[in-house]
C-alpha cells in the first residue's frame, strides 16, 4: 500500500537543497498497553533520519510514516524493538498481508488463553483475601494468617505480574513510562511492604498486610485488559470481514476444460468459472450466465441483486443459484474489495485534531503521575498521617491514573464507526471527512445519475418531414461516439426500433451545448440553442417545441442537418427511488437542499419541485458547477456535493466535502470524502448520520477519560479510595470507553 510521493525539500552534503520523494510505509507494532505506548513508539519512529512523520494507532497496533527513500525498514523496525516493542513491516501484497494478519490473530488468540489461564489463578487465590476483606468491612473476625496471606499473593505477584514488570522494564530502558511502570510500582509497594512486615513482625502482622490489595490489582488489570482485547477485537471485525471476502483459489476456463488456480495466478482476459455460492475472485464482466449476487458486504445492500450476461461483478460478492462465467477485468490490489479494504484502513489509522492534546497528555502522564503519588506520600506523612495510610493512598494513586483510557477513545470510535459505515456501503476517507460531514448545512445535488436513474428514454420524436425514425436513425448514428447519457438513450432508442446506425466520419462536442457530427457525408448538430446559434442556424419553431417539451419535465434537443434544423427528440430520466425520501431525510436534519445541473431550467424545476428541493442551479456545464459550489462556500455555508463520482470530480473536489454516490471507481475513492457504494440518495444523510454519532462517540470517551483521571487520582490521594477499588476503577476504565465505541457496530443505515 503507497501513498502518491511528495516532493520535500532535502540537504545533501554540500549544504545545497533538493527536492526529496517520499513514500509510506505501515508496520504493524506489538507490545504497546496504553497510550503513553503509542506516544513513546511514535517519537522513536519520528527520531530516525529520513522519516518525516510517523503516527501511532493504539487500538489498530499500527504505524503509518512517511519516510524519504534513503530509509530502510528494517532501521524503522530496529528503532523500534529498541523501544521495548515488536514492528513487523506490512505486505504490500493483499493475501500476504491477510496471511501474517491470520498468523498475528493466531498468537493474540494463544496469548488471550493463556492470559485467561493467568486470570482464573489469580481469581481463585485472590478470592480468600478478598473474603477476609469483607469480613473485616463487615465487622467479622476472619483472618487468615501472615503466612497464608503469602502464600496466596506471592504466585499472583509473580505470575500475574510478570507482563507488568517485563512491560516496565522494557520502557524504562527505553527512556520512557507506560501504565505497566504504573501498575508495577504500586503492587509492588503494597507486596513489599507487606512483606517487609511478615519478616520483621510475623503474626503480629495480621491486620496490617495488604496482600489483598496487590492481589486484587493485578486480578482485576488483567482481567480488564481480556475485555479490552475483546471489546478492541469487535471494533475492528469490519476490515477482518472484508478480507474474509478474497477467495484463496479460482476455477480458470482452458481450451482443454477447467483448472483450480490460485487466485494470484489469474491475469486480466482469464475466464473464470464462478460455482453457486461461491464468491467471486476478481473484479469482471460476466460472459456467460445470469445470477442474483449478494453484495452485503461491498454495497450494504441486504437483498441480492440479480446480474446477468454483460453486467459486472466485484471481487468478494457472493454468487448465488447459478453458474456464472466471468471475464477478469481487475486482479488482486487493483479490485473494487481491495480499494475498499484500504480506504477503510487509512480512515482507521487518522488521528482527530483533539487526539494531539491527547498525546501531549499522554507523553507525560506516566511521570506526572509517580510525581503525585510522591507528592501524595510526602503530604500524608507531613500533616499526621501515618506511613500505612501514606502509602496506600500513593498505591491508589498510582494504579488509579490510567493513560490507556485516554489512548483508546479516539482510535476505538473511529474504528468502530468507520466499521459500521462499510459495513452499509458508506466509505469514509479519513477523519477529516467525518468532522466536516458534522458541519454540513447545505447539500448540492447533481441531477442526472444521481437524483434521477440515469437512464433518459426517448419519448418524443418530432420531425419537421413526418419520418421520424428517419430522424431518430440520423441522431443516433451521429451520437454512437458520445458518451453522453442522452446520446445513450437515442441510441437504444433507436437499435429498439431495429433502425441500422452508421458511425460517423467526424465528431466533435461542445460542452455544454451539444456535438457536431458528419454522417453520409452530411453535417449533423445536435443540441441546444446557443449549439445552432453558434453555426447561424434558425430554430425558431423548433426551439418553441423545444419549450413546450421542456415545460412537461422531458430534456429536449434540436437536430440540425446541412444547415437546417429539421426536428426535435425529448427525453425524460425518472427519479431515483427514494430521492424524495432523501430530500425529506434531510430537511428534516436542518439541512438545505439544492439541485446543480446542466439541463434547462424547465426540466430542473419539474424535477427539483417533484422531490421538494430548497432551490435549483440550472444550465450549468460541468466546468462551471465548481464555482457555484465556491460561491456557495463564500456566503458562509458548510457544503457537501453529491455526485456521481465520474464526471463530477471538480465539483467534488470544491466542496468542504465529496460525497460520490454509487461508484467504486478510482476517481470517485480519490476525489470524494465519503463514497456511498450505492446509488440511492437516502444514503446521503445517512452518511450525515454516522459521522454525526462517530465525532460524539470520540468526544464522549474524551470527555469520560479525562473526568476520570481527573476526579479519580485527588479521590486516591486524599484516602478516600482503597488500592483495590482503585484497581477496579483503572481496569473498567479502558474497558467502558471500548465498549461505549462498540456500541457504534449497531449503527446501520436507515435505507
């Protein structure tokens, strides 16, 4: 996976500048507990010569750079190990990389039983410390001894704790502090200091050991951190799926019959036989055979669609009752599934501008905090308290502050609500597009492909002579070059009415106003007013049929041959289904609603009245929308375009935000903001809506984690937390902002 190089200045050895081409690279990073993890990885990333930025995602254990090509990977990935963390360099390769994402999963899975097996020990020698807890809250007398008090909490504070002291040590040595230094420190304290009584005190000592409080730290931690896993894993299960989708093998047409290859070894041209209920393994054309495909997974779309012989299929949907030949059109990285997969992971890996508080934050968390448990002891300790009550409000301290709760906010929502938006068909491009999306208060519409089907049909044909298909036959033949949704509807118009077509000699198009085209050795026009005016034609009595058409909602053309207009062809492009449901959706959000299109005023205010639209821009070729769209944005308006993501690129790119409906092409994933893979314009608010509840799920777990920390560590210094609780609090807190992002997976779209 690359990003377009960029050009940046660099020195050479001369002191001379030159530019300097960079180029990203991803490494997926293990070993990272919380945020302050992330921060530390992130500024030895940053550190090494030739990286120009590096960012750390915690909850996708994943760094993105940007580094010049002097930079090799496997100095990134030493900079790192250096750091006390593992980094493993990305495949650029699709299937690799799903292989090592499987075999990495496969190790989390192993890792997570064992530290099920840690917990289910700890849990089953802390609970007698635990009972002898509440005796004593409860006013009972119920006391196991010094000795039995060790013996219980000493396997804990080896077994359970060893991750917290290996984690400690490999960031201390790195020049850092992470929550494991954390946690460490304050078990060990408490341990300790119990210790030291059972040595010097022996059963004298029962009643001031807090064995129960290290015990049931490290209990609780790592508990909280098997539901952190847990919770994590689900955020991500939208990228998991969509790999899941890429079959491992294809059945290849031969002269000779059939072959079971590789999916790697099919090339652009190969026929691929495609068996029912298998999924399809490339992107292509169907060559023979009709089925209905279910396309969930790509489009959002819930019921199969059916698609049958010329029609194209997208690597990863499901085939259904029939057999189905397909002939390769794209191949591996280059597949519709694949492009998605990498937009959806880019979108994953941003950061919100608020995230970089957070990480300045985190960069000195660790540190802050051992300062207020010192602080916490001291003050004890100089106004009366004694050193069990100092120590103890410092262990609070300590295992309290909790830095992960702070890391994972932003990245776990984003992840989730990106997630549950693929999963509707609702790509989103980075994090910028989600925060803009929020602001949005006009949404301009263009008509043809997207308000309405995009699929004109002639309905009136009005030659001057009678000989309509006569005059059908001429402006089809001449339209044969064009690509133009009305030359289409003309053409089949006419190939309908079995009328033989002729290709022209010469074409030329007029944007905006229509085409010139030689057939049989005359010159064609066809097109608007200013098209005839142009060449001085008259078109007085057409262009009064042209007005009347126009005035009942049907897109008229004048057709000119050898220098006299000769007759008129309408056509009307009906509304998409549920454009008027969309438009509703929309206002009903506060959202104004406007229709930017180059067909005549007439027609557009038919169209735009029918569906309810605020206003209509009419008469605008494609070269001008933009500038409608920049004076939109001029008067103070927050704008969102909806374009079919083809030949709306500029007026996408001018917008605060793109929305291309219905298109997986490159220029619609490069231009547009947010690429809905359907085309029904209700899910244009849709899209609103998701990024809406996604920036509220941030600023919820934000705002969460920093009240907790916040009111959290004055409660543990002042004494009125114990360490245990306290452990509780600090385990729970990662797992609540986790799974208050998971709760964004039940999102669906509203279609």
């Amino acid at each position: 996976m690359s990003t377009p190089a960029v050009d940046t200045p660099s020195g050479n050895a001369n002191g001379t500048s030159h530019p300097q081409a960079l180029h990203s690279v991803q490494l997926d990073i293990t070993g990272m507990t919380c945020a302050a993890c992330a921060t530390r990885v992130e500024k030895l990333l940053s550190r090494v010569e030739g990286v120009d930025t590096a960012s750390v995602n915690l909850a996708l254990e994943r760094a993105d750079l940007a580094v010049n090509d002097n930079v090799a990977v496997k100095t990134l990935v030493a900079a790192v190990e250096k750091g006390g963390y593992h980094a493993y360099p990305r495949a650029a390769n699709a299937e690799k990389r799903r292989q090592e994402r499987e075999e990495r999963e496969a190790a989390a899975h192993r890792e997570e039983r064992r530290a099920f097996a840690i917990f289910l020990l700890s849990l089953i020698l802390s609970a007698p410390l635990v009972a002898q807890m509440i005796a004593m809250t409860a006013g009972l007398q119920f006391h196991l001894t010094p000795i039995v008090e060790l013996l219980l909490a000493t396997p804990v504070q080896i077994i359970a704790g060893m991750r917290f002291y290996r984690g400690a040590f490999k960031a201390l040595r790195g020049g850092s502090a992470n929550m494991d230094v954390l946690v460490a420190l304050g078990t060990s304290a408490a341990f300790f200091y119990s210790l030291y009584h059972v040595i010097t005190l022996g059963s004298a000592a029962t009643g001031h050991l807090y064995f129960e409080a290290s015990a049931v730290i490290l209990t609780l931690i790592v508990f909280g951190k098997l539901l952190e896993a847990r919770a994590r894993r689900s955020t991500t299960a939208a990228v998991r799926s969509l790999m899941a989708l890429r079959p491992d093998s294809a059945t290849r047409l031969t002269e000779t019959g059939t072959e079971v290859v590789p999916v790697s070894a099919l090339r652009v041209g190969d026929l691929v036989l495609v068996k029912p209920g298998e999924k399809v393994p490339v992107d292509g054309v169907i060559r023979e055979g009709a089925s209905e495909m279910d396309e969930a997974l790509i489009t959002g779309e819930s019921l199969p669609v059916l698609r049958s012989e010329g029609d194209t299929v997208t690597a990863g949907t499901i085939n259904g009752s029939s057999a189905l030949t397909v002939e390769a059109t794209a191949l591996g990285e280059d597949t519709t599934l694949a492009r998605i997969i990498r937009l959806v992971e880019n979108a994953q890996t941003g950061k919100a501008p608020v995230q970089r508080l957070v990480d300045r934050v985190s960069a000195i968390f660790v540190p802050t905090v051992v300062a207020i448990a010192a602080l916490t002891f001291a003050g004890w300790m100089v106004f009366g308290g004694t050193f069990e009550q100092a120590l103890i409000a410092a262990v609070s301290v300590l295992v309290i502050a909790c830095p992960c709760a702070l890391g994972l906010a932003t990245p776990t929502a984003l992840v989730a609500g990106t997630g549950a938006a693929a999963r509707s068909g609702i790509l989103v491009k980075d994090i910028q597009a989600l925060e803009v999306a929020v602001h949005v208060d006009t949404v301009v519409f263009d008509k043809t492909g997207t308000l309405t089907e995009g699929r004109p049909q002639v309905t009136d044909i009005l030659a001057f002579d009678g000989n309509a298909d006569r005059l059908l036959r001429i402006a089809a033949s001449a339209q044969t070059a064009s690509e133009h949704p009305l030359a289409g509807a003309m053409v089949r118009a006419a190939q309908e009415r079995g009328l033989e077509l002729a290709r022209p000699t010469q074409f030329e198009a007029h944007t905006g106003r229509g085409l010139v085209a030689h057939i049989a050795g005359q010159k064609v026009m066809i097109g608007n007013a200013a098209l005839l005016d142009e060449f001085g034609i008259d078109h007085f009595t057409a262009d009064n049929m042209r007005r009347d058409l126009e005035n009942r909602g049907r897109t008229s053309v004048m057709v000119a041959i050898a220098g006299r207009t000769v007759g008129v062809i309408a056509m009307a492009d009906q509304p998409r289904e549920g454009a008027k449901e969309a438009i509703e959706r929309l206002k009903a959000m506060g959202i104004r609603t406007l229709m930017l299109t180059g067909d005549s005023p007439a027609v557009a205010r038919t169209i735009a009245g029918g569906l309810g639209l605020d206003d209509v821009e009419a008469g605008v070729p494609p070269d001008g929308k933009a500038a409608h769209i920049e004076a939109l944005r001029k008067a103070g308006g927050t704008v969102a375009m909806v374009g079919d993501g083809l030949n709306d690129a500029p007026a996408l790119a001018s917008a605060d935000i793109g929305i291309a409906m219905g298109s997986g092409t490159d220029v619609a994933l490069e231009t547009a903001g947010i690429t809905l893979m359907r085309s029904d314009p209700r899910m244009v608010s849709s899209a609103l809506e998701v990024s809406k509840a996604t920036v509220a799920k941030i600023r919820q777990n934000l705002f969460w984690a920093f009240v907790y920390n916040v009111v959290g560590i004055p409660l543990a210094a002042i004494g009125l937390l114990s360490p245990a609780i306290a452990g509780a609090a600090m385990a729970m807190s990662s797992v609540s902002v986790v799974t208050n992002a998971g709760l964004l997976r039940r999102w669906k779209a509203r279609v």
